[in-house]
C-alpha cells in the first residue's frame, strides 16, 4: 500500500527593506526547511528571536495549500523587532516525497478510528 505523501522543501533568506537592520541579520543569509529539519549552512548564524516569528509558519508552508489561500501567496515575515526593517522571504524550492509509516507510529485510521480520506 502506497502511504506515500509530500511536503514542499523550504528556503528562508534574510532581505532588506528601506530601514537599516536593528538585528544581526545579513542579507543574504538563509536556512532550508527539509522535512522536519532545519538546514543551515556551515559556520552561518540565525537570530533565535526572528526563528521564533517564523517557526510557528513553516509546518503550513510545507503543505499543498488551495491557491487562494494567503498561505500559498503571502512570502514575507517581519522581524519582530519592531525597529528592525529585515524581512524574511520563504520560497518553497521543491517537493520531498515521505512516507506515513516512517514518520509516525500512529496507523493510518488515526488515533480515533476515523479513516483517512484519500
Ligand atoms: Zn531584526
């Protein structure tokens, strides 16, 4: 049985607007969402106060979204420094094929009974 799904690969790179950085943030600088990992190159830094505005957006941003819904259009996330002009752009580069049964213990009927609806 084919239990097979996908998410979308994630890239979030700092960019800048018309006011200066408050923050360290570069332009530039950038991270890979693959699965449930986040991917940073080697030797880069990331500002955990920023992490913490843009985490609770990924898990959505992975998925198939309808086409009208913002979440499939809208790329940008403040810094939550509100005297910080960065932005952060999510892109979604891919998509990585996964399987049900090697990212959760949980049968494909749910915790509830409630069969999936395919
Ligand atoms: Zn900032």
């Amino acid at each position: 049985m084919d239990d097979t799904f996908e998410l979308y690969d994630l890239k979030v790179e700092v960019t800048a607007t018309d006011r200066p950085f408050v923050c360290s943030h570069r332009e530039g600088d950038f991270f890979y969402v693959q699965g449930e990992n986040l991917v940073f190159p080697e030797g880069s830094s990331f500002s955990m106060y920023s992490l913490s505005a843009i985490l609770p957006l990924l898990p959505a941003k992975q998925r198939m979204t309808d086409p009208h819904d913002w979440m499939s259009t809208d790329a940008y996330i403040a810094c939550p420094d509100p005297n910080c002009g960065a932005r952060f752009r999510i892109t979604r580069v891919g998509k990585r094929t996964f399987s049900h049964s090697e990212t959760t213990v949980v049968p494909l009927e749910g915790e509830d009974g409630t069969e999936e609806q395919v």
